[in-house]
C-alpha cells in the first residue's frame, strides 16, 4: 500500500468515524428530547383525563337533578289521575281516560327521550373534548420532536 492510498483510507475513516459521532449526538438529541416530551405528555394526559372526569361528573350531577324533578313531577302527575280515576262515573269515561293517559303518557316518553338523548350526546361530546385536544397536543408534540 502506497502513503497516498495509506492516508486517503485514513481520511475515509476519519471521515465515517465522525460522521457516525455526528449522527449519533444528533440521535441521542432528538432521544432526549422526545424523552423530555413524554414526561409533558404525561402530566397533559392526566390533565386531560381529570377534566373530561370532572365535565362527566357535573354533567351526571345536572342529569340526575333533571330526573328527580322530572319524578316528583311524575309523582304528582300520578296522584292527580288516581284522583280523577275516582272520580269516573261511566265506563265511557273510563274509558276516554285511559286514552287520553295513554296519549300523554306516550307524548311524555318521547318528549323525555329525545332531551334525555340529546343532553347526553353533548355531554359525552363536552367530556370527549378535553382528552380529543390532549390528543392532537401529543401528536403535534411528537411529531415536532421527531
């Protein structure tokens, strides 16, 4: 082997040797710093959660007053038909007022059941929306990262 071929193998080498350390502190940079990421990502996780946890909980409360007014009012409903049952004379009344129960009950259920529906779909929509921008959060971050 000649100098020449000698010093110019010397010089690929040392060239890869140090484009190899380059790339390595460039990897275990980006290593790092994705490593600092995850513990943000972390802590904005369970932020998330404990959001969407208590946007559920007051919601469930809000639900919940919504339906013990909605029996009381049930309850009240039901004493003054069994007042009015007493007070049916003829079997054709008796009759026109249990159509005209059914009617209403019928009404009441489908009036109830589609606010009941629709309160619940936003809930669960409002609960969802903390951990949904949690999400997009994380996979900016990471990709930034990256």
């Amino acid at each position: 082997m000649t100098a020449r071929t000698a010093k110019a193998k010397k010089i690929t080498a040392e060239t890869l040797t140090a484009d190899l350390q380059g790339k390595a502190k460039i990897a275990y940079a980006k290593g790092t710093a994705v490593a600092g990421e995850l513990g943000t990502i972390a802590k904005g996780n369970v932020g998330a959660v404990v959001a969407s946890g208590k946007i559920l909980g007051a919601g469930l409360k809000e639900l919940g007053e919504g339906s013990v007014a909605e029996g009381k009012q049930a309850a009240q409903t039901f004493v003054a038909d069994l007042k009015a049952l007493a007070a049916v004379k003829t079997p054709k009344d008796f009759f026109d007022f249990q159509v005209k129960l059914a009617k209403r009950n019928f009404d009441t259920v489908v009036a109830l059941g589609g606010k009941n529906g629709k309160a619940i779909g936003k809930l669960a929509s409002d609960a969802a929306e903390p951990l949904s921008a949690q999400v997009k959060a994380n996979v900016a971050k990471l990709r930034k990262a990256a």
